[in-house]
C-alpha cells in the first residue's frame, strides 16, 4: 500500500527495555527511593489499543514496587518479565473494586500461582496508562468463573497455557462469554489482525501526505507571489515619486522668468 507500511516495531524499544530493567535492579536494593514519575514500561500496548483504550505508554508507579517486595513474591526477575507479560497476556479483565483499572493475568504462573498485573487506564491521549501493582496470587483465590460471569471479561488467548489451565475455563465456555456493557470481547486473532493493521508513514516519521505536500507548495507558492506583488508596488511606487519629482522641476522650470539677454 502506497505510503504505508506493515507494523515491525514491538511495543516497546531497546532504549524502553534497557531503562526498566536496570530501575527494576535498583528499586530492589535497600533503601532505594520512588521516582514520582515512574520508568516507561512500554511505548505502547497493542492490546489495550485494540479494545480502544488509546496508543499511550504504560509507566510503572515505583513507590509500589517497593511496598510489594515483602508483601509480594515477585522477585527483580518477575517483575523485568511483567512488561513481556502484558504484551502476550492470557486474559484481561476489568477490575471488579475499582472502575477504570484493567487487570491482565500472565500467561506463566510464579510459583505455581497466577500473576495479576493491575493497569490504570488513562484517561487521555496525553495521559500515560499506569501499571499500579503485579503479584501472584497465592495468597488469594483468582475467581476467574465469577469474573466471566459478571462480564468483565475483554480479552483472552485461547492458545494453551498454564493460567488458562488453572482458571478450569473451557475454550467453549470463553468464546460464550458476554460483556455486561455489551461491547466486544476480544481474543488472540483479533490481536493479530489488529497488529497487522497497515499504519501511514506520515503518522509514525512525521513525513507530510501528498495533500499536504500540495498544501505546501500552494503555500509557498502564494507566499511568493505576495512577495513579487509587495516588490512590484514598491517599485511602482519609487516610480511614481521619482516621476512627480521630475514633473515638478519641470513646471519649476516652465514657470521661471528667463534672463534678460
């Protein structure tokens, strides 16, 4: 397709990778201190784009990662996994305590118990999707059924995994589920297709469309000619002064008595 070209770039950089896992390393030290604004975890997610929730990066809120290393389980290990674990998720709900959060459940269990990864989603395109907490679950059951049937459900990965295994629901039983708002739920092949959506150059480089290209050039256009028009009237101008200045000595020199020879 002419100017524009197949999604390559994962949901997140090296630059992105690198920064998160060397924060992770640090905030598992003693006496590490929170960043108000926390390291990016991802650039973007491409699940949370196809269900609607904005193209926004996902930055971590650092104060509970360090409340979480007694309370939790999560080793630095686990949680350098979490930005990978939000990408290929097993499932995604919406949180049945508190409106406007996601939590997605890894695909791998830690500890033979599930990984719940708790999302704020943002409220705006300038606004960053916050990843508040992840843990296991061992300590809680997961209640996987009773989620379904409120219909909190939005997304799952039928492909076989351990947390699908541990949550007893069937492939049957998940391609029934309803939404209680209605809207869609979204599986695996929909998240392929969404990823090869063709995405224009001219969004990701900045580089101008062919209408704004002739936009351009119609703009340049007309601002040149502004400026031939301006150097053209101030000629006529000079032209005009210059040719009132000579009729004026002439008729100075019509009007003035000759000498007597």
């Amino acid at each position: 397709m002419a100017g524009c070209f197949r999604r390559r770039w994962g949901s997140r950089s090296y630059n992105t990778k690198t920064e998160y896992e060397n924060r992770i390393d640090e905030l598992f030290k003693p006496g590490a201190k929170a960043n108000v604004k926390g390291v990016r975890v991802l650039d973007r997610s491409d699940v949370l784009g196809m269900m609607g929730f904005g193209k926004n990066p996902v930055t971590l809120v650092e104060n509970k990662v360090i409340k979480n290393i007694t309370a939790h389980g999560l080793t630095a290990s686990d949680m350098k996994k979490v930005p990978q674990w939000i990408v290929d998720t097993a499932f995604d709900f919406d949180s049945d305590t508190e409106p406007g959060r996601a939590v997605f459940i890894a695909k791998e269990l830690v500890r033979n118990s599930p990984v719940a990864i708790i999302i704020d989603l943002a409220n705006s395109k300038a606004d960053a999707h916050l990843l508040i907490n992840a843990y296991d679950r061992s300590q809680s059951h997961t209640p996987f059924n009773r989620w379904v049937r409120d219909g909190l459900l939005r997304y799952y990965d039928k492909n076989k995994s351990a947390s699908l295994d541990r949550s007893g629901l069937s492939s049957t039983g998940l391609s029934q589920a309803k939404r209680s708002d209605g809207s869609k739920i979204y599986r695996d092949s929909d998240l392929v297709k969404y990823k090869k959506l063709p995405v224009k150059l001219s969004s990701i480089l900045s580089v101008p469309s062919l209408n704004q290209q002739r936009r351009l050039r119609h703009t340049s256009y007309l601002s040149s000619r502004s400026l031939n028009l301006e150097r053209y009237s101030l000629f006529s101008l000079t032209r005009i002064l210059r040719l009132i200045s000579e009729y004026g000595m002439t008729q100075t020199s019509v009007n003035s008595p000759k000498k007597a020879r």
